[in-house]
C-alpha cells in the first residue's frame, strides 16, 4: 500500500528517450506491479492457509516478509540506484521480482512461500524507488515531466484497488498461485522494453551502507517474530525472549553503525526536527492499524461472511475511493489551510472508524457492521498520506528530501510489520480465551456428528468457530484503536508546522501519492 513517491529529489534529466511514451508505460508498469502486490495477495490469505497449513498467527507472515524487506531495504535500493545506474538497478530489481514471485507460485511448504516473499521485498525495494528516478531522468522539467508524474501518481493510487480485483478474479476463475504467477510475464516483458526504451542514468561516487540496513531490517524482523511467537506459545517462551533480546542488540548495532558512517543509509538527523519526527511516528501508527484492518477484515468476510475472492475483494473498493477522495481534498486544502487541520481530522476520523470496528461479532453484515467504518477509516487515512509525505520533507535540502520521504515509506513498511505482529499477540491471546468458552458451548449443544468430526480434527466448526474469530478479531481492533490515538497525540500536540512551511513544497505536490 505505497502512500508516497520513495524520492521526491528531481535529478538532471538525460537525453530525450526516442519513445517516451512506451518508457513511461515500462516505469508505470513497474511501479503498478509492486503496489498491486501490496494488496493482490491479502485477498488470497484465507486459500493460502488452507492449502499450506499455515496458522492464522503464521499467516501474518505472508504479510510481514514483503513488508519487512521491502521497508528495510527500500532506502538501499535507491542508493544503489545512484550508485550503480538506474536503469540498471531497476531491471536487476524487477529480474528478482519476477524470480521470487515464480519460486513463491510453486510453494508447497510454508517455508518456501514467505522466503519467496522476503525476495520479493528485497526486489520492489530496488525497483521501485529507481522506477521514480527515471521518470526525473527521463523526462526534461516542465509539463512533459508533471504529466509523467501524474500517470506515476494515477497508477500508485489505482495499484490498491486494482489488486484487491484482480486477486479476488486470479483466486476465484484459477488459483491462489496466479495471484504469484501473474507477476512473471508483466516482469519479463518489463525488463525485456527497459534497455530499449529507457535511458541509463549518470552514476554517482559513493559507498553503501549495507550493515546498517542489514541490522535494521534483522532487528525489525526478530521484533516482529517474538510478537508472533508469543501470540502461539506465551510471553515466557525462551524462544520469543531470545527473540525480543536479538531485536534489541540488532537495533541498537543499527544505531550505532547509522551515528557512525559517513553516508548512512538512515540519516539520523532526519529525527532532529520534531514536526518530522511526529510524521514518522504518525505514519509508523497508522499503518500498522491499517495492515492489521486489511488483514483480519480479509479473513471475516471469507470465513464467516462466506464472500467468495471476488465479492471480498470489491468489498474493499469503498475504502479504496474513500482514500482516493481523502488524498484528493487534503491536496485541493492543503495550500489554504496548512497541514495540521489534515493531520488532526484525518487520524480523528480513522480512529472513529477503528473503535466502531471493535464491535464486529459473529452476525455483524457488511452493509450494517462493516462498510460505515471502514470508509470512515479510509477517509481519515487519505487525508493524511499527502499531508504526511509533504510535512516529511518540509525544511529538508533537495539533495536529502530522496531520504526524508523515503524515510516515512519505510516507516510506513515496518509499522504495518510491527503492527500487524502486536494485533496478532493479541488475537491469539483473546481467541485462545474465547476458544476454551466455545468449546464448552459446543460440547453442551453441538450434534453427535460434529462432536465426531471435532474428535478428529480438533477445529471446532460454525458457528463456534465464527464466534472465535470474531472475538479475536474485535479484542485486537482495541489494540488498533491505541495505536491511532498514539497519533491523534501526536497530530494535536506534536506537529506545529505551517503552511507557510509547506510554500516551498509546491512544485513537489505531485509526488505525495495516496495508496490503497
């Protein structure tokens, strides 16, 4: 769900491509691959658990592995761009896309689907931010550079919704698979059009920070599974104590290596200026409440309103255009009434909708428990993602502004990880609770036959297993719901930056790009 442009920096444009427009198409294909696969393969979650056997406190993994190397190595990937040759980089990035997205396809143990996914995190982050760099290389400043901007803008917000279809379409007329296999062909051709149509960029001295973003992504990823590993086996387990000991010492070798290097991969004195620092805690905030409401809104409308692939995945287009319409006003606002008024509506808006989603029970519709508040959290997120990505780099030189909004995207990334790992602890704590109580209930009324087949399979079956999901679903929104409020404080109390700040940023409004 890419709500912002990874390098806002407007780079020397190149030599004139010989067909522009095919060269835009090559970019804008790049960039729909990687944000479609943000969201193709939520809606394939539930199949993919039952044909690989995953958990539902595993399956987050599915999830977190993409956004955990994309994030963490998505400021690599642009340094590597400028260090090595865009264009070179981007057809490296989409090559290993491509591969990963092919050996995930053929998964048959759930080892081998999130290791394919890691690898395609690690591919989008190189594609994607040089995917950005080329549309400046390629194209002069002016309006041929805005409209390429815009289509580069279009496809990053459409990608979302585009996903939740076609996933839902690839999972219902085929297989789970395809929603992995359809990358392969649009890869191969991309890479096949890139040396042709687009330019090669000039390449840059320096040096890569490789420790640094090795450790930060290590000690995100060991943070993120000694979460998960309570959620199954309980805060004293040694293995989630060793867990959240690792992610500790990996961070703070993260720390030290960043204070230490002459060109950081994270600059730390990005965090020095608080209206930055609180864009980057508000972001961290909200998208790990919304990586957590895709995930286990997914999992209800499938499993217990029995919606087929292509019923969930249109079920998601209202908060899609409710995000695209929070975006599009706070961009018309924003010069007249500064960014703060955006900031403090939009997470007012989205906790709103989050706290109306703990309700959710067993016999909650989509018309009447579902759809009201997801739209009201989707309007309250697309009022913030421009006016976040442009308060990130307000204040920033040119040559640094590439890191500060990269910056907020990779927050964006690891949040939803992190996020998405804390929801799940306390899903699995509540329903475990929940579980014990059904199971009684079951026993007392269920028929001969079910008590049989739970004998066998130790699943109970509906609606004691609804009541389950549905309780842990609505126990860990609650966890949602403080993580919003951490950036309604945040907004109301943090941020104090102008509107006069943002005059400056004019020119730069069009690669604040809302996501779904």
């Amino acid at each position: 769900m890419d709500t912002s442009l990874h390098d806002v920096s407007v780079p020397d444009s190149g030599p004139r491509p010989a067909h522009p427009g095919i060269a835009l198409t090559v970019i804008a294909a790049c960039q729909l691959m990687v944000v479609l696969d943000a969201t193709i393969v939520n809606i394939a979650l539930p199949h993919i658990q039952t044909a690989l056997g995953f958990s539902t406190s595993d399956l987050t993994w599915v999830i977190n592995a993409y956004a955990l190397t994309f994030g963490g190595m998505l400021l690599l990937g642009g340094r590597a761009g400028d260090l090595l040759g865009r264009r070179r980089m981007f057809i490296t990035g989409i090559l290993l896309f491509t591969l990963a997205s092919l050996l995930g396809g053929f998964a048959q143990e759930p080892w081998q689907l999130l290791a394919a996914r890691a690898l395609q995190g690690v591919g989008g982050a190189i594609a994607s931010p040089t995917s950005l760099a080329l549309v400046a290389t390629t194209f002069p400043e002016g309006p041929e550079r805005n409209r390429a901007f815009g289509v580069f803008a279009g496809v990053s917000a459409g990608g979302g919704a585009l996903g939740l279809l076609a996933g839902g379409m690839l999972t219902d007329w085929l297989d789970w698979r395809w929603v992995l296999f359809v990358n392969v062909p649009i890869g191969l051709f991309i890479a096949f059009l890139a040396p042709r149509y687009i330019n090669e960029s000039e390449r840059h001295p320096g040096r890569f920070d490789v420790t640094g973003a090795v450790a930060s992504t290590a000690g995100m990823a060991a943070l993120v599974y000694g979460f998960i590993r309570a959620a199954k086996d309980g805060w004293s387990d040694d293995v989630t104590l060793c867990s959240f000991g690792a992610a500790v010492v990996l961070l703070i070798v993260f720390v030290a290596v960043e204070r230490r290097s002459a060109q950081p991969i994270t600059p730390l004195r990005m965090f020095a200026d608080r209206n930055r620092s609180g864009t980057y805690v508000m972001m961290l905030s909200l998208a790990a409440a919304m990586f957590g409401m895709f995930f286990f809104i997914v999992l209800f409308v499938q499993n217990v309103l029995h919606y087929s692939p292509i019923k969930a995945g249109l079920a998601f287009l209202p908060v899609t255009v409710a995000i695209i319409t929070g975006a599009g006003l706070s961009t018309q606002l924003l010069p007249r009434l500064g960014p703060k008024p955006f900031m403090v509506t939009g997470t007012v808006f989205t906790a709103i909708g989050m706290s109306w989603l703990t309700l959710i029970d067993p016999d909650s519709s989509y018309l009447g428990g579902l759809l009201g508040p997801m739209v009201l959290f989707g309007f309250g997120m697309g009022l913030n993602f421009v006016t976040l990505t442009l308060t990130a780099v307000s204040g920033v030189a040119d040559r640094e502004s590439g890191a500060a909004s990269g910056l907020l995207n990779t927050t964006q990334q690891v949040g939803g990880a992190l996020g998405l790992s804390i929801l799940t602890t306390v899903f699995g704590t509540a329903s475990r609770n929940e579980g014990t109580k059904q199971a009684a209930k079951f026993l007392a009324d269920g028929t001969p036959q079910q008590k049989a087949a739970f004998a066998r399979t130790h699943t109970l079956p509906a609606p004691w297993s609804d009541a389950v999901l549905a309780h842990g679903i609505g126990v860990s929104f609650i966890a949602a719901v403080a993580l919003v409020a951490l950036a309604v404080v945040t907004a109301v109390f943090v941020i104090q930056v102008r509107r006069s700040d943002l005059e400056a940023l004019s020119g730069k409004a069009g690669a604040a790009v809302p996501g779904a």
